[in-house]
C-alpha cells in the first residue's frame, strides 16, 4: 500500500541524514595543513570594521595590515604544498573567533587578537606581530583622561574584547554599554550616546584617522591594559603553527614587515602610530636565528 | 540638524549592488539570500505540513514538534545555533551565507508548514472523497486536486510570510553576510550618517514588500481566490 | 566535566557554567529586561494598534488613508532597521540638549521600546482592522441609530467585541514581539539573547548557554499562549459569530 511505502521513505531519509551528519563530524581530525590541501582554500578570519588591521576602506575593498601578513602566510603554505591554494577572508569579530576557528571555519585569525592566556586554553597563538594597550577614544575636550575617570560615565565596548571583560571586572562603577561590534560602538561614541569607547589604542588611532572630521577626536590614558597580537590558529597544529611562524619571523628578518608597517602606519600611510624603540626591540628578538 | 544626502549618492552602488543584489567582492546580498530561502523554506514547508496532517503518529508528532519549537524561538537564537554549532557537528567550513540560508529555511518552514496545512484543511472534503472515488493514490490525490487548490486559497498567507521572510533576511547582518543592513552599517560607521542610511535602506526594503504585496493581489485576482477574504 | 563524544567530536558539557561566577544572575537579569521590554511594548503597540486599526475602518476617508500609510510604512521595513534608525537615525533631528539628556536615560532600552511598539503597533492595527471588520456592520448600524456617536459606537460596541473576536491572532502578534524582543542586542539592551552570548563568550560553552536561552523562550511562549487560551475562553461570547483567526503561537 502507498502509505507504507512513503513511511519506509521517510524512516530511510531521516537514518540517512543522521547518519551522514555523524559521518561528517568524524572529518574532524585531519591537520590544518591537510585539510588546506584537501579543500584548496585557506580561509582566514579578519575583522571588517577594524582600521588599518581589517576594514573596508572607501573604495569598499577589504584591506588591512593583517590581511597583508596573512597573505604572506598564504605566500608560504602554496610553496610548502607545492600546488596553488585559494585565498578566501571571512568575517570575524571577537565573540566568533574562537568558535569559527575551532570548529574548522577558519584556518587562521588574522585581525586584532590578543594573545592571553586564558585564550591559550582554546587556541595556539604566533608571535606577537603588534602591541599596544588599550585606551579610550572621547570627543576633543572631554573630562575623561584615563581608566580612573570613569566612574559613573558610560563607556562604550565590543561584547567579546578583552577590554569589556576589564571594564566589567575592575571597574563596575563605570556603566558599561555593550555592543555587537565596531560600527554600533564607534557611531553611538560620535553621537554622545556613550562618553567614551574602549578598545586598544591602534584601533582606536584606526578610527579616528577615518572618521569624518578627525580632529574631534583624541585618544587619552595610559595602556590600562597590555595587548600583545597575535595570530590564533587551532591547538596542537605545530607544523602549521611553524609555517606561521616563520613567515613573520622572515618577513621581520627580511624588512617586508617594516614595508609593510610603513604602508600602514608610516607617517603617510592609513594610521600614523610611529613604531617606539621597545616594540621594535621585541620584534626583532622574536626572530629566532635558523 | 543638516541632511547630508550626498552619502547616498557617492555609496548607493555599494548598498544596491553589493547589499540588495549580492553583485561584488562580498558575496551575500539580500535578494540572493531571500529567493533561495522562500524556495526552500516553501518546499520543506509543504513537506512538514503534510506530515502534520499524516495520520500515523510517529510522522505527525515530530511534525507538530518541529513547528511548536521553531515557533517558541527568536529567529536571531536560531541563527547563533546554526552559526555556532552547525560546523562543530559538521567539521565543515561553512560560509555565512550558507549558515543564513540554513537558518531561515528551517526556521520559516515552520510557519509555512502552518499556512499549508491550514491551507489543506481549507479545501473542502468532498475533494478528497471524488478523487479517492476515482481511484487516484493518496500522491496522486495530493499532487493534482488538493495542492493545487489550497495553494489557491493558502496566497495571501504565504505572500505574507514571504514579505515576513524577506524582512527577516536583515537578520544575516548579525552573523556578518554582506546584506543591505550590514552595507549600511558599514558605510554608517565611515561617514557616520545613521538617518540619511537607514532611512534610505528602510525605502528599499520598503519598495521590494510593497512590490511583493502588490504582485500577491494581482496574482490572487488573477486565480480568483474562492474564499474571498482579503489578506 | 567528562568529555563526552558528542556527535563524534568531543565536547566538555559544563552546565554548571550556567550559575556559577554570576552567570545565573545575568541569566536572571536578561530576562528581567526582555520582559519588562516586551511588556512596555505590547502595552504601546496595543494603543497604537486600536487607535490606528480602528483608524483604518473609519467612514472617512483622510482617516482611512492616514492609518494605512502609518501600516504600510512601518510594517513594510524589517524591525532591525527601525532599531538602528531610532537608536542612531531619529535623535540626531532632536537639538543637542535633547540628545543629552535622552542619552542619560537609557537610549538604548527606550529606542528599542519605540521600535518595536511602532513597528507592532502597525502589526496589532491590521490584527484589529481584521476582527472589526469582521464585524457586521449592522451593529455599527444599530448602535449609531440608538443615539451613539461614532466614536462612541466604536468605543461601546465595536471595539468590545472586535478585540474578543482578536485574542488568536492578536497573542500571535504578542508574541512575535516578545521574540522579537531579542533584536534589542544590537543596539546595546543586556537582554536575554545578549546574556547567553555573553556567557558564550566568557566560557567558550555555546551549547550550554544557547540551551538555557532557548528553553527560557520556549517556557515563556508556550506558557503565554497557554494563559491566553484561558482569557480567550473565559471572555468569549457564546454565539458570536466564527473566530477571525485560529489560536497560534
């Protein structure tokens, strides 16, 4: 009879999903080089709200410094692999990173990660490629100067960032407003709807050079927090972790970072933030001889 | 305050083309997450909907769970669950635009599976007793009498859920695709115009229903709905 | 803390992440928000719903076309954009000290209460210009040739029964709003979606945190439609004629 027919249909379609869905899952296991080979995709998660590391600059093309490293990283994998390898940039922002990277949607976050420690319990970081602290970005003349002014004052930050988790857990007499990401945060800073807005201080130097009208704009207080980045790929994946590695271990040997950072950074480049003595003295000691 | 509609005329491109459309580096777009979602979330509809009309119980009460369930939660919870969760059972890279259509396409289903099967239940049962009387097989029953006539009567409903639906595409813009609203929020966070952008995207979105509902009454008259109620 | 082969990928469950370092409390104080969001928004989207649907059925036609431009306008454009357009779009038309003072006093919370009860209201007023259209127009008859006024006619007879004949599709729209409730997080409202991202991101446990969301909404949806299928049942009208609309929720 028909219906006992579309029942065994039905029955066999939904063994058939489960099934291939457990099967699927067991894919899992394979290293972060294997699957770049097997895929032919390495896919790296950036920021897009996130100038000069991640953003979308006016021609609406999606550049940033470290997009630029991590097309160095993707210069080595295709050497290493020997066979050409598709560059592919995803979205991410600090409450997806760790889980896009873990559950394979990614193969390296390239953005503006703090390497920690906590963080170290979840994924393996590179060596550090930038560091700064983070700070508060106010309007011109605002009374806000530092971390201990903001008491009773609403500070704005992103939900995930190591600088709400501050904010929240030293400072709860400030009120904090906590928002999805970069955009909402910054544009409720430039309407007042916030005093301040926290993040480290080369991203908050991003925003202000392309806001509208910088000079509005001033970034205060000293680093209330150290913020070391690096790039964040799966645990335990040493070989990948080399080729990461030694790419800026090269490109900081080499000068192709320093070209780079003045593309950036330099006086004419995006952000003016002017490399100090003791950053560069840590660079360059990360290199470790051959 | 001064209107500064010069962000629309120097970024529409960008809002139009990549946003609504999906043409450009971004992929995404809000038409092409849209078109695909009401496709399938129609066919996966018809689908649950007929097993909640089923009369044995272990096709109906997962049926009626699916869409008891999916009806409880915020469609946002339903994307976070797929965004996060989909590629850990999976182990696959997923794109966003892949999580989106999943999403949207389960989620919707479940209010489409209601239209339908209030649809069916519509058609009267003498249609069922002539066509089981002419010897035609419960599919067959299905595919040529009744469907056809409670896709009739189940228009106005779905063309509303479809309007529902391709509102609820702006949701992508939580998990990052490129659609209209995160265009919008791109540009906004640039040149910090949030009136002159929203509204100008909330016109376009505005446009794109209207068309949809207008489409829905022209295509009602034209089949001529024998219940009559307006929408 | 075993890991558990979940799926065939290990997966360490901690439920107790759900509690401990004050997660609970934050548990407890999203929804504390999404309701006291949801409840202040049903309370205006009703208002303007009756105000605004009744508008639609009026027997002139200004009225008639003004409530329907207010339905279509905002019914038409996804709620997320009306968050961000009246969290960040519509204060910049106020003058400063406006701002000022409306960013003090919780912009962030009082925006989205004004997105979502305009952007319902619209949704309510087609639920009631559907229940008192359904009406016969006969009582509107009766009523008027009994010495009422309009608006007292619609005040005395119509609106009584037409919001009776409503309770389905009207607690569907209710809560269509109490989920939609959820959109707040873009615009900075802690509510209850918010807070299991934050406990998501505090300990890495999404399956355990989304878990706790999901059945918090379940539990209030179905338990919502359950005490409204009561009222309905304890106002209705023996007699009357068939329901606008089934019970859905």
């Amino acid at each position: 009879m028909v219906h006992r027919r579309r029942i065994r249909g039905v029955v066999l379609l939904w063994v058939a999903l489960g099934l291939s869905v457990w099967g699927v899952g067991h894919a899992a296991a394979e290293t972060t080089l294997e699957k770049i080979g097997r895929t032919g995709v390495f896919t790296v998660g950036t920021r897009t709200g996130s100038p000069p590391f991640g953003f979308i600059n006016k021609q609406n093309e999606w550049v940033g410094f470290s997009i630029d490293l991590a097309k160095l990283v993707h210069a080595n994998i295709e050497k290493k692999l020997g066979k050409s390898i598709k560059f592919e940039l995803k979205e991410s922002k600090p409450d997806t990173r760790i889980p896009l990277l873990s559950s394979g949607a990614v193969d390296l976050i390239a953005g503006t990660m703090t390497d920690t420690r906590s963080r170290r319990d979840s994924v393996d970081f590179s060596l550090t490629f930038f560091a700064t602290g983070a700070q508060f970005l106010v309007k011109k003349g605002s009374p806000i100067r530092g971390i201990k002014d903001i008491a009773g004052k609403r500070i704005g930050a992103q939900q995930g960032s190591t600088n709400e988790r501050i904010i929240r857990e030293k400072h709860p007499q400030a009120q904090l407003v906590v928002f999805p990401d970069q955009p909402a945060g910054f544009t409720a800073l430039a309407q007042g709807k916030v005093d301040a807005y926290t993040n480290d201080g080369i991203q908050l130097a991003g925003l202000q050079a392309k806001a509208p009208k910088p000079d509005e704009w001033e970034i205060v207080g000293e680093f209330y927090s150290y913020e070391p980045y690096g790039m964040a790929m799966r645990k335990n994946d040493s070989e990948f972790r080399a080729i990461v590695n030694n790419t800026l271990m090269e490109a900081i040997e080499g000068r192709e970072y320093f070209r780079l950072y003045e593309k950036w950074f330099g006086p004419k480049g995006e952000v003016p933030y002017p490399l100090s003595e003791i950053v560069l003295a840590f660079l360059l000691m990360q290199v470790v001889p051959k | 305050m001064t209107f500064d509609w010069a962000v629309i005329v120097s970024n529409w491109k960008f809002l139009i083309l990549q946003g609504l459309m999906g043409i450009g580096a971004f992929g995404g777009g809000t038409l092409r997450l849209a078109i695909p979602a009401i496709v399938l979330g129609f066919m996966l509809g018809v689908v649950i909907g007929l097993c909640r009309l089923a009369q044995r119980p272990w096709i109906r009460y997962p049926a009626v769970l699916y869409v008891e369930f999916f009806r409880g939660v915020p469609l946002v919870m339903v994307i976070f669950w797929f965004w996060f969760l989909i590629p850990q059972m999976t182990g696959q890279r997923l794109p966003e635009y892949t999580v989106a259509l999943t999403a949207f396409v389960v989620f919707e289903a479940a209010y489409l599976a209601e239209i339908v099967r209030a649809g069916i239940q519509s058609v009267p049962r003498s249609q069922i007793d002539a066509a089981a009387s002419s010897g035609l097989s419960y599919l067959q029953m299905m595919r040529h009498v009744i469907l056809p006539q409670a896709i009739r009567n189940m228009i106005p409903s779905l063309v509303t859920q479809f309007i529902v639906l391709f509102k609820d595409t702006s949701l992508a813009s939580i998990i990052g695709m490129m659609d209209l609203t995160k265009a919008a929020q791109i540009v906004s966070q640039r040149e910090i115009r949030p009136f002159e952008l929203y509204l100008f995207i909330a016109v376009v979105y505005w446009i794109c229903t209207y068309s949809m509902s207008r489409f829905s009454r022209r295509l009602e008259l034209r089949l001529g709905s024998p219940m009559g109620n307006p929408a | 803390m075993i890991p558990v082969l979940f799926l065939g990928l290990s997966y360490d469950f901690r439920w107790s992440v759900l509690w401990t370092d004050g997660h609970g409390g934050w548990i407890l104080e999203g929804v504390l928000t999404t309701l006291k969001l949801s409840a202040l928004g049903w309370v205006i989207a009703c208002l303007l719903g009756i105000v605004f649907g009744a508008m639609r059925t009026a027997p002139v036609r200004i009225i008639r076309w003004a409530g329907a431009a207010y339905v279509e306008f905002f019914r038409n454009v996804p709620l997320l954009v009306w968050l961000f357009f009246w969290y960040f779009g519509a204060p910049q038309i106020l003058p400063q000290s406006a701002q000022e003072w409306f960013n003090r006093h919780g912009a962030e919370f009082w925006s989205a209460v004004l997105g979502l009860s305009v952007y319902h209201g619209a949704r309510m007023a087609e639920v009631i210009r559907a229940g008192i259209q359904s009406i016969p127009r006969t009582q509107f008859e009766a009523a008027v040739s009994t010495g009422l006024s309009v608006v007292e006619a619609y005040r005395y007879v119509i609106l009584p029964l037409a919001l009776r004949l409503i309770i389905p599709p009207a607690t569907n729209e209710s809560l269509n709003l109490l989920k939609n409730s959820s959109l707040a997080l873009t615009i900075g409202v802690a509510e209850l979606t918010f807070m299991t991202r934050q406990i998501e991101t505090y300990t890495a446990k999404a399956f355990e945190a989304f878990t706790a969301g999901t059945l918090i909404y379940l539990i209030l949806c179905l338990g919502i439609a359950a005490v409204m299928g009561q009222v309905e049942r304890s106002f209705q009208i023996p007699g009357l004629i068939a329901r606008v609309g089934r019970a859905e929720h």
